[in-house]
C-alpha cells in the first residue's frame, strides 16, 4: 500500500469515529441537558429542542463531508500529510464551532425553573467509599515503576550504540514516563469524581452514577498499564535498532497498537450502549426527578465544556457534552495536574523539536 | 438508598441544612449507631459545597451527640447516651420551650401542636422510613 493510500484510510477512519461520536451525543446525553446546556426535564422533549437536534445531525453530515472532501482533494494533489492535517483540523475545528453555535442556540431556551433548580443538590449518605481505585492505584505504581526503569535502560543503553540521535532513543521512553501513570492518575481521580444525581430518585440515581464510574476508572486503568506495556516494548525495539540486534519494528508492534485502540473504542462503544453520558440509559426510569450538582448550573458552566467552581473541592466533575469527566478548572490541584501535564508535554515537544533541528531525527 | 439534599436558595445556612437531615435520620433509627458517614471530602464533593461547610456540620453533630468522629475510621453515626447529664437536659428543655413558644407566638393552638409532637416522638421510636430519599 502506497503512503498516501494509508494517509487517506487514517483520515477516512478518524472522520467516521470523531463525527460518529459527534452524531450519537446527543442521543445518550442525560435528561435535561441539550447541548451543553441545562434546559430543564421536560423542555428536551418539546418541539424546539427536537428541530436543534435534527439540525446538528444534518450539520454533522455536512461537517463530516467537508472534512474528507478538503483533505482527500489536497492528499489527490500529491501532499497526503497535508491533505490529512488540513481535514482532521477541519473536522475538530468545524466541530467545535457547530457545537459552539448550538450550545447558544440551546441557552435561549432555558426557562427560569431551571436556574432555580441548579440551587439544589443531593448526596448519597451511606453506600461505601469508590470501586476501582485498587486497579487504580496499583496500575499508578506499576506504570511508574515500570516506565521509570525503561527510562533508565534507555539511558544506560545508549551508550552502547552505534550512531543513533539521543533524542529518537529517549523519546518514547519519556512519552511512556509521561502518559502511562497520567492514565493511572485520571483513573484514580475518575474513582473519586463527582457524582451528579437525581435527588427523589429511590437510589436508582446514585447506583447508575456509581456503575458508570466505576467502568470509567477500571477503562483508564486498563489503558494505562496497556499504554505502558505497548510504550516499553516499542522502547525496547527502538534499543535493540540501535544496538543493530533487529533490523526493523517489525509488524508484532502495529498489531499491538492495533489491540490497545480496538480495547479503547471497543470499550467505549459498550459504555455508550451500555450506560450512556454519566449512567444515562440506566437513570431513564428517574428521569422526572430534576438534575443537580452542579451539573444543572449554567452559571459554572463556561460554554458548557468548562467547570469552574472554587468552593467545590471536587477535581473531576461529569462532563456535560461528551461521555467521561473533566476538571473542576477552579480547584487548584485540579490546575496544578493541567500545569503540569502541559509543561512536559511542552518539554516533549520541545525535546523532539530540538532534535530535528540539530538533525538528530 | 438515603440522600442527603440541600437547596442553597433557601435562608437556611446549608451546614444547618445538613445537620437537621442527619439528626432527623439518626432520631428515626435510619442511620443506626455505628453506621460509617462519607467523608468531608466525599460528601463535600457530591454536593458541590465547600469542605469547611461539611466539616462545620460534622462537628456540630459531634458536639450533639450524634456522630462520632475518628481519624482513621471515619466519620461514624454515635450510640444514643446511656443517661443525659442534669444540665444538658436542662439546656434542651429550654431549647424546646423556647421553640414551643415560637410555635404558640406563630398561631399554632394547643390541640394543633400536640399530635404533631406525638407524630414526631412516636416516628423516631418506630419509622425509620419516613427521611428517606428527599
């Protein structure tokens, strides 16, 4: 197969999977929420609410045409890479504004029962303490543990090569040192996220947050010590090139990355069908109890993707468009993690970077 | 599955709002002694509030007799006192009367506040059910 051919298929899967995802959103989103916003219970069902709907599927589709349309016509003009960037950043910004727009759409419709019902909020009282943090933790220490010690090897190792840039050497190491325990970490946060819940629910509320959370946390966990394991055995490979042991990756490594995406998007399709946006399909028989904490409050909501509240000492809160949690971005340590997750992905970027310039590669 | 609920529209101080659930739960036998509460963080977290609220709440409760809380295990529902000291009987009964003449002050009639006294003494013996959820 041609490089092009290849380029063009990645493209081809990743507008499928992304605008997909974008189509089938709205669909398991829980009740009240339209687009980000939280409109109420029972306005979702009402006429305008179904003609937003209707007009973001139609707006996907054309989305999704675009993107394989500019990005396939610059691949056909001879510069596949392009034509994959140019598409790909087609469809995330394109996505992103057709989101923007009909969240603000949706914003109009809320009525004024809804900012009264943000003001409340339920919690369970008994009910233990969150499932999965074992997995958890024990993926944190063993992916630090392990991709610490495939960093050290990588180091020790280089010496004993023949002429190999330092950087294409350490790199994966590092994306390993960087990326398994923060899988680790997000799995840990996950089992202690906030739960949004539907007070007057009989319970029914609280036991489909707590399923849907503990199925995120023990996906993350899984993903790290896979992403560490697929990491330190690509580093290996890179050590034995270097050594002149092998002369190439060879397939096993593509197949493994293979595995560790179908685990990942196998995985999510089931939680979608299985529990929907925060338990979701589980919680449709409470679905008249209203939504609180937190979730049903526009006002800390920043279009409807950014949480933002210093009194609540909550780090992970559950997203309102999308399926999963995402940070209290007004808890420090919350922040703290973003800063410092930036500032070594930036130094990564900054190490492969370098190593190009200097022509290292 | 008992829940906890506040609403920050109301006048009433939340940490008050969840003080008054939880008594009201532990009087009607919902919560028995020994039974393990959230933590402050977790609790504090689902409702979205900060942590010294929930932290404010606890120590009252302690300081009520109705929790008990250790370092290591947690926050735990307090066995009932086996006998109550002079002088704290004395502060509740004037704490009662106090509310009784509220009560007499508001309108309330005395074949009006008499069955629901009998109500409420008569639910923390028996009905356990009555706080649950809401």
């Amino acid at each position: 197969m041609s490089e092009a051919v290849v380029v063009n298929l990645f493209l081809t899967v990743r507008v499928l999977v992304v605008g997909g995802a974008l189509l089938v959103l709205p669909r398991i989103t829980r009740k009240g929420l339209l687009f980000g916003a939280y409109v109420g219970e029972s306005l979702v069902e009402r006429d305008a609410a179904r003609r937003l709907r209707g007009r973001w599927n139609r707006g996907c589709v054309i989305l999704m045409a675009l993107s394989l349309l500019v990005g396939l016509a610059i691949s056909w003009a001879g510069r596949p890479v392009a034509g994959n960037l140019t598409g790909t950043a087609v469809l995330l910004l394109g996505g992103l504004g057709l989101y923007l727009h009909f969240y603000f759409r949706a914003r109009r419709l809320v009525p004024p029962a809804a900012a009264q019902q943000a003001e409340k909020a339920a919690a369970p009282l008994l009910g233990g303490g969150p499932k999965g943090v074992g997995l958890a933790k024990f993926a944190l220490g063993l992916c630090t543990l392990v991709a610490v010690a495939t960093f050290v090897y990588a180091i020790v190792s280089y010496e004993t090569m023949s002429a190999r840039s330092f950087v294409a050497v350490m790199f994966v190491p590092s994306l390993n040192l960087l990326f398994s325990p923060f899988f680790a970490l997000l799995a840990i946060l996950t089992a202690g996220a906030k739960r949004s819940v539907r007070g007057g629910s009989g319970g029914r509320s609280i036991e489909a947050q707590n399923a849907f959370r503990a199925t995120m946390t023990n996906l993350l966990s899984w993903m790290a010590l896979l992403i560490c394991g697929f990491f330190t055995i690509l580093s290996v490979q890179i050590i034995r090139i270097g050594r002149s042991e092998i002369g190439s990756l060879g397939v096993g490594i593509w197949v493994m990355a293979g595995i560790v995406f179908a685990f990942f998007l196998g995985n999510l399709i089931r939680i979608v069908r299985g529990y929907g946006q925060g338990g979701a399909l589980m919680e449709r028989g409470t679905a008249e109890a209203p939504l609180t904490n937190g979730l049903a409050d526009n006002a800390r909501w920043i279009w409807g993707l950014f949480y933002v509240d210093r009194d609540d000492p909550s780090i992970m809160v559950e997203s309102r468009f999308g399926i999963g949690y995402t940070l209290n971005y007004g808890n420090r340590v919350a922040m703290l993690i973003v800063a410092a997750f930036l500032v070594l992905s930036l130094g990564l970027i900054a190490l492969g970077l370098f190593g190009t310039l200097i022509g290292g590669g | 599955m008992l829940t906890l609920t506040i609403d920050r529209s109301l006048d009433h101080p939340v940490y008050e709002q969840v003080a008054d659930q939880v008594r009201r739960l532990v009087a009607s036998g919902a919560l028995a002694p020994g039974t393990p509460l959230p933590s402050v963080r977790q609790l504090a977290g689902d409702l979205g509030v900060n942590l010294n609220t929930i932290a404010r709440a606890y120590r009252l409760l302690e300081g009520e007799g109705f929790l008990v809380i250790r370092d290591r295990a947690g926050v735990v529902v307090a066995a009932p006192a086996e006998e109550i000291g002079h002088s704290a009987r004395d502060e509740l009964l004037d704490q009662m009367r106090a509310i009784l003449a509220r009560l007499r002050q508001a309108g309330m009639a005395t074949d009006e506040l008499l069955p629901i006294m009998r109500r409420e003494v008569l639910a923390m013996d028996g009905g356990g059910k009555e706080s649950d959820d809401e």
